[in-house]
C-alpha cells in the first residue's frame, strides 16, 4: 500500500518549483534584457519587465551583428556553429559505431590494446592537445575553414566505448543467423547492429551536438575570418569591447541558446529511452 502523504507532496513540489526557478531565473533576466534598450540597462536596476526594443535588437543582431566587436550577422554565425555541431556529431557517432563494430566483431591483433588507446585518449582533452592540434591543422591548410573547425574534435573515445558496451549485450545467435542467411559483415552492421541502436545513437547525437555547439576555445584559435565565427565566440567578442552593447549581446545568447533546446525537445523521448533503458 502507497501511504499518501498531502505534506510530502507539497514540500516536494515546492522544492522541485523552487529548483526550477533558480535555473530559469537567468534565463528569463536575459531575455527580458533583450528587450530593453542600451540606456535602460545602465540605469543601475536590472529590468524584469520586457521592455519595447525586442525587434528591433533581434532584427539588428540577426542582419547586421556588431561589427566594431567582431562579430558578424547572428544568421551566419548561427550557420557557421551548425554546420561545425553536425559535422562533429556525425563524425562522431560514424566513426565510434565503425570502431565499436570493430572492436567487438573482429578477431584481429592487439584488439584490446588499441581499444584501450582510444579509451585513455579520454585523460587529454583539447585545451591539453591544443598546441599540436593547432600545429596539424595548420600544416594541412585547415585554418579558417569548417575542416578545421570540425576535424579534430570529431574522434570519441566515450561514444566509442558506450557503443562497445551495447554491441557486447547482443546475443551471439543473431550474429550466428545473419551467417547462416548470408550476411556479411557490413548487411549485418546495417540490419541489425543500426536499427538496434537508435535509442543509442539519438541519445549521443544530443550530447554531442550540445558539446560541438558550445565549443569556445577551438574555434577562437582555429579561425581569423568573421566568414567563419561561430555565436558561442561572438558572444565572448561582444562582452570584451570597451562599451558592449548589452542588450545586443543578450539578443545572441538568446539566439545560440535555442537550436540545443530545439534539439533536446525533439529528440527527448529517444535521448530519455537512450540512457534509461534497462538493456544498457
């Protein structure tokens, strides 16, 4: 029998109520921000009313940015760190599901030790390697380019091991009647391996993209060219000016907060199913 208790309950919402506010306080301060005008934020309160400037400051930032802060139309810097978050999260989840199926499906030398060479890649981040990573890049022509903004941070040690890991709880009989019909390698990767991991892949593909979307530092090096800035480094390069235009630079992290939330919405029964199911 499930006792019901009136005042847990209440101290419980209040609590999650509360835990909630907390986080979508800024939230809501930066987008009331930018509504506001300049000389209304530097009035020394902080508005927590939407003021009558929204349009214009979106329309601003979305056509013509702040060029004097470098930082170009929100649209091309929207483009620009789209098209680097997907090419990471595509790269990302091709080549740990390729490398997973390897791994785990093929008899070949030193089969572990080079699973384990991959995995402790997961000790030497970015900002350890940046210096010969941006040294390659260089070398290759990479530099102000989406290669270079997207090639060295598409490997995945972890997507890479968390692939493994599922691939190593599919029973043996069904890679043994894949055999018997026929199957080679690749068909069996395709029907089975592939369908079998949706939950999977859609769970990392979020969590990739998030992570290719707010990268700062790599794209700070790697790029020189306003045609190349992403808006999570414009946002830094608005704040950094000797005046900033505050409400503009609320404008864009408004801007560059919505495609991850749009990500998340969307995909949020398969990402939830992905890192709860009971199978994993």
């Amino acid at each position: 029998m499930v006792e019901n208790r009136p005042w847990a309950n209440l101290i419980a919402h209040i609590v999650l109520i509360s835990g909630v506010a907390l986080v979508a306080f800024p939230v809501y301060v930066a987008i009331v921000a930018s509504t506001h005008s300049l000389s209304g934020l530097l009035q020394g309160t902080l508005p927590l009313l939407p003021g009558g400037h929204g349009i214009e400051n979106y329309t601003r930032m979305w056509q013509s940015g702040v060029s004097n802060a470098g930082a170009p139309p929100a649209a091309q810097m929207l483009w620009n760190s789209f098209i680097m978050a997907m090419a990471i999260t595509v790269g990302k989840l091709s080549i740990s599901l390729l490398s997973a199926f390897a791994i785990v499906y093929f008899r070949f030398r030193f089969r572990m030790f080079f699973f384990w060479v991959i995995f402790v890649t997961l000790m030497l981040p970015v900002e350890v390697r940046i210096i010969p990573t941006f040294q390659v890049a260089a070398d290759l022509n990479m530099l102000n380019s989406f290669a270079g903004l997207s090639i060295p941070l598409i490997a995945s040690a972890t997507a890479t091991f968390l692939f493994r890991q599922f691939f190593m709880t599919i029973p043996e009989e069904m890679l043994e009647a894949a055999r018997v019909d026929g199957a080679g390698p690749l068909k069996f990767f395709k029907d089975i391996l592939m369908p079998l991991s949706v939950t999977n892949i859609a769970a990392l593909f979020v969590i990739m993209f998030i992570y290719g979307w707010n990268q700062y530092l790599w794209p700070l090096i790697i790029t020189t060219d306003p045609d190349y800035y992403t808006i999570v480094m414009s946002i830094q390069r608005m704040t950094s000016e000797e005046n900033p235009q505050w409400q503009l630079v609320m404008a864009a992290v408004v801007m560059a907060a919505l495609p991850p939330v749009l990500v998340i919405l969307f995909m949020q029964r398969l990402f939830v199913k992905g890192l709860t199911e009971t199978e994993k």
